[in-house]
C-alpha cells in the first residue's frame, strides 16, 4: 500500500532506476526459422494453408518471446479459418476482418459465432458473449454506485450519473485557463501525478526498464494544437525520452480531476511500461496484430493499481476523474456486446453512453465511437476484458504476489489471457 516506509521506497526505487532495460530474448536458430516462417504467411492464399505451414514449428526450440508468437498466432490463424468460413467476403490480408453490417455482426447468418470468435481472438481466450455483457453491466452498476457517492459530496445529487458527470465537466471551478498559462499549469500538475507513479513502481510492479522512468508530459505544440493533432506518445529510445504529448487544444473539457488517471495510463504504470518491455521482447509483428487489445488493457490496469495503491486518497475529484475514465473503458465494452450479441440499436447504445457516463472521452466523441463499434466488432469488448481479466488475476495480492503476477502479465509483450494464470476470474 501507499504507507509503505521511506526507506522501503527509496530501496525500491533505486532498484527500479539502475536496471538498464529488461534484456532482449536471445533468438536461437529455432526462433529464426520461426519468423522466417510467419514472415512467408501473408503470401499463402487461405488461413488453413498459412496455419498448415507452421505445423513443423516446435515449441522446445523456442525462447520465451518466440514461443508466445507461436502461441498466439496458430491459435489465431485457426480462429480466422473459422471465421472466413462462417461469414465469407471479408478482408485476409492479415487478421481476418469481417464485411462491415450496418447494425451490427447479427445481421450477419452466423453472427453469433462469428462474434464470440472475434472476442476470443481478441482476448486470447474463450469469452461467452452473454456473461461479458452481464460482466459489463456489473461493473458499470458498481461504478455508478461510487460516482455517486462522490457526486452527492461534492454536492450534485440530482439527475442520473451521466447528467451529473455533464454538469461537473462544465462547472468552470475546475476549469484551466484557456491560455497558455493554463495549459502550462495543466502539465505541470499531471508530471506531478507522474512523479507520484514513479515512487509507486517498486511496490506495484518491482523493476522496470530504466527508459520507462525517463519520460514525461509535455504540450503538443501550437502547431499540431492547431491542425487538429490529438495527443500521442513517444517511446523511450537510447538518446531520446519518452513522453506523453497532451492535446489541450479544447482545454475546458478536461477539467483538473480529470488528467491523473490519464498520467497512469498513457505514462506510468501504463504504456511507458509495457510497450518498453514488449520492444525489448521483439514479437513478431502478427502477434502485435492479433492482439489488439492488451496494451490498452494493460494501461487500464495500470491506472486501477494506481488508485488501489491509494493515488486518489483524499482526492474525490480526483478519484471521480478516475471513475469517469473506467466508466468510459466499460460502457464502451456495454455498448458493443450490447450492439453485436443483444442486438440493441444505435439510438439505444447512445442512450446507454448518455445516461451512464455522460460525458465522452476527450478524443472519442459518442457517435464517432459508435460507428467505430459498429464497424470492428469486439474491439472495444477485448479492450475492457483483458482489463478485467489482468484484475481478476491481481485481486487480493499485495506485495511480491502483487510484483510477481504483474511481471508475469508483462514479461515477453502482450500475450493471450489463456497463458497467464487464471485465479479467480469471473467471466
């Protein structure tokens, strides 16, 4: 927990600071030939074939990093031969993409399958539509539950969750100035936030990369502040920091509460984690295809460990900030189950988005994210279930079992849920 002694801390986060990276898996010849092999797939013509031609492939000869590539992608592969069978016309030039249905993948003959297909791939492993959506209504019910709370402290007790969460976004007292003063003071408080996570490192994770520390928040400049740019990161590299660039063009949509959570996910214990270790770990590019949804399910997380840890202790505005930024993660997955297995409409999927959080994410707004969801089916679900499958396996742990399930979700880069321990998992 937060309370951890000075000196536990400062130990702790020594450690954290020399290690130089996590080292690189040594590729063997087995691994090699293995890429060798998953570099010639996108020139057979069908998944069967492409599956057919990593038959050969064993997984002795394989470091750790080259084994999850074969893992994951015969696993896939063998989803997508059943996928471009069930609903045949879609697009095979990498993972397998549907043909896009106007209300969702229903509409199409073996759209039930097909779905639950799509959010095992994405997942990496089986996920019963049925029991996500019930998952999701779970976790929006509870979460609504805690905004409450908060929200009637802070004085708003009127209107549902989503009305409230619209008014609290647009009452000017936690408004930056729009200026440039404003934006200045908006980044230095979120690299304070950021200097926080760097002291909660030893405790939530143990050693990390040492590039993961030398990161920070910056502003994008005027120039991208001006053609629209949104915010982006970029990677530590040997001679360069990395860092979060933050869009505050519209900086009156972000109030004060509502930047930490986004230090946790975008910086650390988020991206700037993970996507470091995965680099290092070298999986092949398909890998990083089929599993779309882990870093961003990592970086949710990351910001639940945060706030477990106590980051918002004393802070309800900026644990309702934190709440507002889940909420945005489990409608969004509500809202695609709810579209693609419940058959819901569009106008019913907004209605959700309204009454549940209220207020977009800064970069996504309601009917840009609905098409979005509409289109890809299972995405947004994956994304919000590897979450909640990385916090099914850490719940209840502290200390080293905590440092240890967390190294094992990160060691070697993203990877299907079906290879990490599954401890108390609900869905």
């Amino acid at each position: 927990m937060i309370a951890l002694r000075r000196r536990e801390l400062l130990g702790g986060l020594a450690a954290a600071t020399v290690l130089p990276a996590l080292p690189a898996l040594g590729q063997s010849g087995g691994d090699a030939s293995l890429r060798e092999a998953l570099d010639g797939l996108a020139t057979l013509p069908d998944y069967e074939t492409r599956l057919a031609g990593l038959e050969g492939v064993g997984l002795a000869s394989l470091s750790p990093s080259a084994a999850i590539d074969l893992r994951t992608i015969r696993s896939a592969l063998a989803i997508d031969s059943q996928l471009a069978r069930l609903v045949p016309g879609g697009k095979a030039d990498g993972p397998y993409r549907l043909p896009r249905s106007s209300e969702g993948i229903w509409q199409q003959a073996n759209g039930a399958a097909a779905y639950a297909l799509l959010l095992e791939r994405h997942v990496g492993e089986r996920v019963d539509p049925e029991a996500a959506h019930r998952r999701f209504e779970r976790e929006a019910a509870r979460l609504g539950a805690r905004a409450d709370r908060l929200m009637r402290a802070a004085g708003f007790a009127k209107g549902d969750v989503g009305a409230r969460f619209t008014a609290m976004f647009a009452d000017p007292r936690w408004h930056y100035a729009d200026d440039d003063a404003g934006r200045d003071a908006a980044v230095a408080d979120m690299n304070r936030c950021l200097d926080a996570a760097r002291w909660a490192l030893p405790a939530l994770i143990g050693l990390v990369p040492r590039a993961s520390l030398d990161v920070s928040v910056r502003r994008i400049s005027r120039a991208d502040e001006a053609a629209g740019k949104q915010g982006y990161r970029q990677l530590p590299s040997p001679g360069q920091s990395g860092a979060y660039f933050v869009d505050l063009k519209h900086i009156r949509r972000r109030p004060r509460w509502s930047l930490g959570s986004v230090v946790h996910h975008e910086l650390l214990p988020g991206h700037m984690v993970q996507l470091p270790i995965e680099a290092a770990a070298n999986p092949h590019p398909l890998r990083i295809a089929y599993l779309p949804a882990f870093s961003e399910g990592w970086a949710i997380h990351a910001e639940q460990l945060m706030a477990d840890h106590g980051a918002w202790r004393g802070k309800p505005l900026d644990e309702l900030g934190h709440i507002h930024w889940l909420l945005f993660r489990v409608v969004r997955g509500l809202v695609d189950t709810g579209i693609h297995h419940r058959r819901w409409s569009v106008a019913r999927a907004r209605a959700a988005l309204d009454r549940l959080q209220g207020v977009p994410a800064y970069f996504a707004p309601f009917d840009m994210d609905l098409d979005r969801i509409v289109g890809d089916p299972a995405v947004r679900a994956a994304e919000a279930l590897v979450w909640l499958g990385l916090a099914d396996r850490a719940r209840g742990r502290r200390g080293v079992a905590l440092r240890r399930i967390n190294q094992q979700i990160l060691a070697g880069g993203r990877k299907p849920l079906s290879l990490l321990p599954n401890i108390g998992s609900e869905v």
